[in-house]
C-alpha cells in the first residue's frame, strides 16, 4: 500500500488518497459536520466498453450486480442498507459504472463489506438473469419506446457516430439484451469488475486512519485482473456533411428539430468553451435563444442547448419545439443557425460570459454540499483525468475561459457541415 496523501485548497474539497497493492485507488474525505457516511466505488468501465452484439450489457450488468455475491444472498444487499437507515443507487453512463451508499456513520464497515463482497466474487442464476433482463427491457420501453421523441437517442447516436462504441445508447436495445447470457456475465465481470480498475471514495463523519484499516481488511486480499482492460481509441470518422433524419410515423404532440454537433472530451478548453457557450445561449428568459424563438418570433415553445460531456468525443445539443401541430420547422431551423452563426462571427458579451461564469461557479459549489455529492465528484476526477486534484481546480479551469475562447470553439465546432439534424413531426392520421 502506497502512503496517503493529504490534499487541501482553499478550503475546497480536502482529501487523501493512496492505492492498495492490488491496484485500488482510495480516496478518503474527512467532514464532521453530520453524522452520516457515504461509499462510492466507480468501475472504469460503461458502454463504449461493449461490442455491437452486447449493447447495454454495461447497464445490464449494473442491475445484476445487486442480485447476490459470495456473502450476501439475492435481495439481501438493499435490505442490509436500509435496515441500517440508510439507501444505495448506482448509474451507468458510456465511459464509467457507480455504486455509492449513504448510511449513518457508525455503518461504515458494513457498506465496505458489501461492496468488497460483490467486488470479490457475485453469485448469479438464470433465475436473477431473467429478471433483470425483464426489468432493464421494461425501462427502455418508459423510457424510449413509448415516449414522444423517444427515439432520439437512439436516432442521434447512430448518426453522429458511424464505428465507435457511442454509437449505440447505453440501454442498449432488446435484442442485444435479450441474447446476454450467463457465461457473458462472468466474462465481462472478470474483464473490468476487479480492484485495479476502479476507485473506492469514503466521504464523511469517520477517522481516516480507521477507514484504511477496515479498507485493507475488507480489500486488501482481492486480487487484481491479469486481463488487459481495453481502453478504446476514438476514430470515428469525422462529420464533415450534414447528416439528415425526418420522422413522421411516431406519436409525438408537436414538430420539434434537435441539432447535435460533435465536441470535444471533457475537461479541454473547447468543452468547457462550449459548455459556457450552452448556457449562455439558453438558461433564462433572457437567453438568446428564447429571446429569438420563444419571445420576439414566436415560433417555438421550448427551445434549450446543451453538451453532453464523455471521456471521449461528446455531443452538443439544440432543439426547438414547435407551437403548432401542423408547423414546418424551417423556421426554427433558420432561428437556431442564425444565433450559433452570430456567435461564430461575434462571439459573445464580457457581461454574458460572466453572469454565466458565476451560475457554474454556484452550480459546482452546490453539487458538492452533500457527503454523496462530493465522493462522486472525487470518483469522477480520478476516472476521467487520472488526478483527484482536478475536483479542486475544475472552478479555475472554467473561469480561465474567455470571450475569444468561446468565439473560436463555436467557429471549429458548430458549423452547418458538422451538424446532424433529426426532425420530428406528428403522423397525418
């Protein structure tokens, strides 16, 4: 075991961190102010990881993984938890998998157990299979099946990514769901589930030197992968022609146009740019954005931009919702260019820049006053950048931003060419 390390700035989020010998990376947060604890142990891995064949197994296995392991029987892991007062959740995104738990302090050896059981060993049955499979199938229904434009991102990702494992949406589809089996669980769990490709965060009311003690109990003896963990290089093909989908045969009230352009990974210059640039275009009423559709031409009922921040190339969105059913949407369409053209040309305002400078600034301050909050940033900085430190730094990095930044990832970014547009518009019935 390497020797912690303290971290501190400016009264930020103080930390120390230390890897075990078998490759877990540990990070410790101290914060007495309430008697609760949080544990949260992020696996590097999430659906770019998957094949075609398997897509949404990352999302799958999530579920699976609180069906029972060596120790704890299947349905005992949430019962155990809320027994002790407190709750757990997990989520799984393209590039990353997490668990966490918040309980009362003095239950920090049980969630460490927990969560050092199913790391070393999950037990799993065609029965537990079944049914998460029915659960993960019955979500992608609510959630994208039968909901108006539902098939957006599906739509989206298949056009703004024609090779890389973006491509697909991290639910995956009910085929490739539907044929996982079990030797698949076991495969990918011993391909990514182990200590030397996560990161263990304990954040809250307890004493660092008596969570390393119980850490080095309960994870010191898993042993690490010998496997190689596939880290996929980005090389989709670049969008360089627009990319065009109408739908007219689904059930959605109103026309809409969306816009996804590609960016940049998260943390560069040009995402935080752009990220900046999102809010500045559509947060408030006084937005550009509302000011141009929803305000002055009235051709528009919902109007927003927003980035979608990866490990690699993300996406940046707009879209504009029409007010009439019977709408085109040629007019939202020419709205929205002519806002991101005038960026292009002009940037945007000093005072623009910053009264959104400082709305981020609240945002990341907020997301950090819960004990969950802060272990998942921390989880987050250490997966993504490989430097906890980053939690510290990412307020910095944003105010660093410019007028001319902006001006110029808004000229590389978010032109005509680059863009791929999917239009909705309800069936003539």
């Amino acid at each position: 075991m390497s020797t912690p390390t303290a971290t501190a700035v400016n009264g930020r989020i103080a930390f120390s961190e230390y890897t075990l010998a078998n490759g877990l990376h540990v990070i410790l947060h101290e914060d007495h102010k309430a008697p609760i604890v949080c544990v949260n142990i992020a696996y590097h891995v999430g659906s770019k990881n998957e094949t075609p064949e398997r897509a949404g197994f990352a999302h799958l296995f999530e579920h699976l993984l609180f069906e029972g392991s060596t120790n704890v029987p299947r349905g005992a892991f949430d019962k155990h938890i809320t027994e002790a007062g407190g709750f757990d959740n997990a989520y799984t995104t393209e590039d990353k998998t997490n668990y966490y738990e918040v309980l009362p302090a003095h239950q920090l050896p049980l969630a460490l157990w927990l969560e050092s059981d199913r790391m070393l060993g999950f037990v799993l049955g065609d029965d537990s299979l079944r049914t998460q499979k029915d659960v993960v199938k019955e979500e992608k229904r609510e959630r994208y099946d039968n909901t108006p434009y539902g098939s957006l991102s599906e739509r989206m990702m298949r056009m703004a990514y024609t090779s890389f494992p973006y491509r697909w949406t991290v639910i995956g589809d009910m085929e490739t769901i539907e044929a996982a089996t079990l030797a698949d669980v076991k495969d990918f769990y011993a391909n990514y589930y182990a200590p030397n490709n996560a990161v263990l965060v304990v954040s809250g009311d307890f004493k660092s030197d008596d969570a390393t003690a119980l850490i080095e109990q309960y994870f010191g003896s898993i042993p690490k992968t010998n496997r190689t963990i596939i880290r996929p290089n980005f090389n989709d093909t670049p969008i360089d022609a627009e990319r065009r989908e109408i739908v007219k045969h689904e059930a959605v009230p109103l026309p809409a146009v969306f816009y996804a352009y590609r960016m940049p990974p998260e943390g560069t210059v040009d995402a935080i740019s752009l990220d900046l640039l999102t809010d500045i275009l559509s947060t408030g009423r006084s937005s550009r954005l509302y000011q141009r559709l929803i305000y002055n031409d009235k051709i528009a009922s919902e109007v927003s931009s927003y980035v979608d921040l990866r490990e690699c190339e993300g996406l940046l969105w707009f879209y504009g919702v029409g007010n009439q059913p019977e709408q085109d949407c040629e007019a939202i369409e020419a709205a929205i260019e002519d806002v991101i053209a005038n960026v292009r040309e002009n940037g945007v305002s000093e005072i623009e820049l910053e009264k959104v400078k400082n709305k981020t600034e609240m945002r990341l301050v907020a997301s950090r006053v819960t004990a969950s909050g802060k272990a998942d940033q921390l989880a987050h900085a250490y997966t993504f950048f490989g430097d906890t430190n980053r939690v510290n730094s990412v307020i910095e990095h944003y105010a660093a931003i410019t007028t001319e930044d902006i001006k110029q990832a808004a000229a590389r970014y978010l032109t005509p060419e680059k863009r791929c547009v999917i239009t909705f518009f309800p069936p003539n019935d």
